[in-house]
C-alpha cells in the first residue's frame, strides 16, 4: 500500500516529505524494521522508540511517525515524516489500514477481567470447534489458529502485531477469533481498530494498581471494550456484552455499552443462570437456564468460578448462534487449560495442583476449591511478582492463611526487587491472619519451596503450587532462568520416592 493510500482522509497529520512510496510493513520495534516500513515511534514504559529513528533508517524504514518536535530529532534527510498527537494510536490506524481491516473478516470474541480470562476463552474455543469453526486464539499462553501456532510474549500484542495475527488468521480461512483483552492493552490502544462481535466481563478485583493507580481506573480500562462494542459497526448481527451478574463491577460495563447485554450468574439474577450445579474434584455439573432454554452441562473442570467461566463462554456462543446441543458439547470437550489447577502425577498419595493464581481473589479461589477437595490438609505454596502491584502482597498473604493448613512463602518473580522484601510483605498478610510461626515458613528458592511442600505432604492431602501455572521460567534481577512449576514438582516427587507417569491431565481452570 502506498504511503498517500495509507493517509487518506487521516485527520490532524502533519506529512513532510513524498509520500507516493510503497509501504510494505508497520512496527513500533527498530529492529523488526523491513525496508518499505512505516516506523511508529512509541513511549514505553523503559524505552522512547523516538531515540531509534537512525536505527529504523539504517534498516531502511520509508517514514516515521512521531508526536515530538521533528526539529529536536535526528531524522535522516529524505524520510517522510508524519506527525501526530497520539502514536500509540496512530500505529493501530495504520496497522488497521495495512492489514485491510481484518476483524470485518472475522468473528471476533474479546474476554476480559482480572481473572478466568484464560479458561473463559479456551472455553470459547472449544465451545466454536465443537460447532465446527476454525477459530484463532490469542492470550496469556499462546497465540494458535487451529494447528498453526504463532509467537507471542505478552497476553494482548501492540496492535500492529495483532492486526498482523488477525490478518493470518483471515488468510487461514478462519471463522473468527478470541483474544484475552488485558486492562493494559486497552489503557493503551492495543485494540483500537477491532471491531468485536461480543465482549466477555469475567470480575474486577484488586491487580495491575502499579499501573493504574486505582480500581476505579482499573475499571474504566476495562470498560472501554464495552464501549467500543457496536459503535461505526460495518458487520452483520449485533454486538453483544456478557457481563457477570455477580460482580459488583458489572453495572460500570453495562453503563458503558450501547450494545445487546447478557448477564450470567450463579447467585444472581440473570439471562444465563445456574439453577443447580454440583461440584467435586470430578468436575461439574449444572442445570443452566438461558433465553435458548434450559441446558444441562458436565466438565472437567473443577470449582465454583469456573461454573461462571463456563457460563459466560456459554452466552458468546449462544448470541453468535451456536446451537446449545453443540455448547454442551463443547464445554465437555474442554478437559485442558496449561498451568490451571493441573494437576502433577507420580503416584504420590496425595494431590498436587499447579495453578496461575497470582491474585488475592484468584488465590483465595483455587484455596478454596483445593479445601472443598482434599481429604486431608491442605498444603500452599506461593510468592508475588516483583515489579508489580505491592498491595496485593498482604492480602494474598492473609488468604494463604485463612484458607490453607500450611503455608510454604518463596519467591515468584522476583524481577529488580529484593526477594526477601516481597517475601517480608507477604508474611505481614499472614501474621494478620494468625499468630506464631508454626503454619508457614519462608523459603526464598522456589525449587526448595516446592520440594520442602511435597516432603510434607501426607496421604490425602492437596498441595497447591500458585502464581506461575503454565510458566517455563523464573526472572531474577540479573537473568531469566528455565523454572517450570509442573517440571520441579515430578522432579521433588522423584525424589521423594515417586517416580510414576499418572495420566498428567489438566483438570481445572481459572
């Protein structure tokens, strides 16, 4: 696409230099930079892709898009330059343009929340695939389309990779997609530009504040999926929002949207609502009933917020017109999602679950699945990232401890700060909960941690391994180091003495 073709009818541009050259690709990364490129300079959290110019020049980029003053840069003779107000904006714009607008081609499912992102949309996936679509799917874990995968490293790509996935995705013939919506992507304009056939709320609870300040702003990020639904729709159909009825938050995304609005619930009243479930480490099964009639439904799955997962992944499905004999089906057929209450097998006595939980809410969550669960005590083992939201710390710490028999403190990702700081804020929490030290200890390295747990577990007890779930590494101050929760535990457990296969299944999810 030509520079001129790109810019046509662009509001509030400043162009200098020619601009009937061949645009071949759009980035925000110097060094992933073609010749023919239009390089978005944008200001990260660490570095001003601004101070990169030359670099992209050198690479042979055809223009720069800028917000600063062209006079204070060092902007090579001849490159077009165009300047706007907002380049994290301005390069969803452009990307949009270059990719030929691909999610006008695409049903497209956007999930969002603090928490159950993850499972809501593997349950969607599996939901759509029992309907026979082939559907992309990006988040936390990975970015696939049917058996073809991409890479990925963040929950949300930066909008000219994502635009660039969704322009695959359509090139693979496929029916649609859904993609994790994280608060950070929507703050910062990751996703302008799609146009989203549902949004899925899951819950708002306490994360991300380093970044947003307060819940308020938290909620606001998130809002904004909700406001974008069916505004300038070219598509056909209308636009819906599933929101979960039994979030206090739900009435903030409702305010927010123009669009149809499905409530699901457990406690609450709702379009979609459980009239009866049981619950076991089996799985779960429920009567649900919906403006498509009553369904009844089985999963692997385990725990009570994933009867909530399960319900909004259900109401997608069922607005975009899948029959619900296929949601039955689907939501049976999903019996995996990496790092989700998986649970770890060598032949050991007793239970041994990894999970993602690195949240109070989420934390206190898989808690007290794991508590509902366990014939005897149950065992947890945790940390709190570095360089993230310091409050949350205590409260996870607290809930550790209100809700396990024993608590075993490590790091996490510990990243530039202090282990023994995180882990000092943690035990504030648990010494809140109780006193004396005789149900918790502190162990800074995670491998010892783990291995410290499952020496102590018995017969019938559940240890849970939380806050890594799917991760395959470990950052430290100095370097990233290979650390896989699920890997550490059959290590320890070899160790122990149990050296059996077990069938390795997932069988929860958050």
């Amino acid at each position: 696409m030509r520079l001129d073709q790109l810019l046509s009818g662009w509001a509030g541009a400043e162009v200098t230099g020619p601009t009937a050259v061949e645009i071949t690709g759009v980035g925000h990364d110097s060094r992933t930079v073609v010749p023919g490129s239009l390089f978005v300079c944008i200001r990260g959290f660490r570095q001003d892709g601004h101070a990169y110019i030359a670099d992209a020049a050198a690479r042979g980029a055809a223009a720069v898009m800028i917000e600063q003053d062209p006079a204070a840069l060092r902007i090579p003779a001849g490159m077009t330059v165009i300047r706007v107000a907002n380049t994290r904006l301005g390069l969803a714009a452009a990307a949009c343009r270059l990719f030929d607008n691909p999610s006008a081609s695409l049903r497209l499912i956007g999930v969002t929340g603090t928490n159950g992102k993850t499972t809501t949309a593997y349950l969607t996936e599996a939901i759509l695939a029992a309907a026979g679509h082939t559907v992309g799917l990006l988040g936390t874990i990975e970015y696939r389309c049917g058996t073809v995968t991409f890479p990925g490293e963040r929950t949300t790509p930066e909008s000219s990779d994502l635009q660039s996935l969704l322009a695959r995705m359509r090139d693979l013939h496929a029916w649609g997609a859904v993609m994790e919506v994280s608060s950070h992507s929507l703050a910062l304009s990751r996703v302008d530009g799609c146009e989203f056939d549902v949004g899925i709320f899951t819950n708002l609870t306490l994360d991300h504040l380093d970044f947003h300040g307060t819940m308020e702003a938290y909620a606001e990020a998130k809002a904004r999926l909700f406001r974008m639904l069916g505004v300038g729709r070219r598509k056909p159909g209308e636009a819906a929002a599933v929101l979960n009825a039994d979030d206090p938050w739900t009435p903030s995304m409702m305010q927010a949207t123009q669009a149809r609005v499905l409530r699901f619930g457990i406690s609450a009243e709702a379009d979609l609502r459980v009239r009866d479930m049981s619950l076991s480490l089996a799985g779960i099964r429920a009567t649900v009933t919906s403006p498509w009639g009553a369904m009844d439904f089985t999963s692997p799955l385990v725990g009570q917020h994933n009867v909530a997962n399960i319900l909004g992944a259900a109401a997608a499905a069922l607005h975009l017109g899948v029959d619900p004999e296929l949601v039955r089906a689907g939501i049976a057929n999903l019996r995996a999602v990496p790092g989700r209450f998986e649970k770890v097998e060598a032949g050991q006595p007793f239970g041994v679950v990894v999970d993602y939980a690195h949240t109070p809410d989420a934390l206190e969550r898989v808690l007290q699945t794991a508590r509902e669960s366990a014939q005897g005590q149950v065992i947890a083992v945790f940390g709190c990232g570095g360089d993230r939201d310091r409050g949350k710390r205590p409260l996870m710490g607290e809930a550790a401890a209100r809700l396990a028999d024993f608590v075993v403190v490590t790091s996490d990702n510990p990243r530039s700060e202090d282990p023994l700081a995180i882990l000092a804020e943690i035990e504030a929490g648990i010494k809140k909960a109780y006193s004396g030290s005789d149900r918790h200890v502190t162990i800074t390295d995670r491998r010892e941690a783990l291995g410290a747990a499952l020496a102590r577990a018995r017969a019938g007890d559940l240890v849970v391994i939380a806050g890594k779930g799917h991760e395959t590494y470990q950052v430290l101050r100095d370097r990233t180091i290979p650390f896989d929760d699920r890997v550490v535990a059959k290590e320890a457990l070899a160790t122990l003495g149990y050296a059996g296969q077990g069938p390795g299944v997932v069988s929860g999810g958050r």
